[in-house]
C-alpha cells in the first residue's frame, strides 16, 4: 500500500520482483518471539516521543494491555508436531483458562516482534533482498 513513497522500503522476501511480505512459518515465528524476549530483558526496547497515532496515550495503553496478555500457549492435546512433540505457539488472543477469547487482540505485539526481528536483520545488513548501498546511500 505504502510502496510507491519514496521513503518507503517495501521488504520483499521472495526477491525484489517478489510479492511484498515476509515469511510467517511456525519456526519464524518462534525467532521473532525469541528477539522480542531478548530485546526486553535487556531493556532495549523504547517508545518514541514522536509516536505516530490519532491518540498515543490510548495505542500505549493497548499496546501493554496486549503485551500482558501474550503467553505461551501449548496445542491441544493430541495435536503434536512431526516428531511427537507438543506445538507451542504464542497468542494474545487466549485467556488464562487457556480458551480462545476472540475479543483479545494481540496484532501490536505481532508488530512490535516484526519490527524487532526485521531492523535487527536491516541494520545487521543480512536481507538479501534489499540494495543497501541505495537503501544507505
């Protein structure tokens, strides 16, 4: 939607003449969650003074009401991987009984884990499929 602003880097997994988007397998899914505990056990994550949102102090409050919510979930019982084991996944879209509650939200804690994992691999400079030198330049 936004590709066509000059300031603008679409992230395009799949080639620059790919699709937009980014892969969301299971197992990335589990590095993005991985970056995200990294990054706030070191205190390393911030809000930006200049945050951009028709009302910040309400998207802060949603964005930490999302946050406490999020956990570990473990797959129902008999649902397992290949080898056996029980699949784990993450949601803040189930309460603490374990059941899905359709009226949590969990879509800026996904945001805040795409945005951790993916400027860690812009500015590692490891996105095969970005001109750093223009993206730099």
């Amino acid at each position: 939607m936004l590709s066509d602003l000059p300031n603008v880097v679409c992230l395009r997994e799949t080639g620059k003449v790919g699709r937009a988007g980014v892969v969301t397998t299971q197992e990335r899914k589990m590095q993005f969650v991985s970056v995200i505990e990294r990054l706030l056990a070191e205190e390393a994550v911030t809000v930006t003074e200049r945050l951009v949102s028709d009302d910040p102090t309400e998207a802060l409050k949603t964005l930490k009401k999302q946050l406490l919510n999020y956990r570990k979930v473990n797959s129902e019982i008999g649902k397992t991987t290949a080898f056996g084991m029980q699949k784990i996944t993450y949601s803040g879209k189930v309460s603490e009984d374990g059941k899905m509650a359709h009226a949590l939200q969990d879509d800026l804690c996904i945001t805040l884990q795409l945005l951790a994992f993916w400027s860690s691999y812009v500015l590692q400079r490891k996105c095969k499929f970005l001109d750093y030198h223009k993206l730099f330049a």
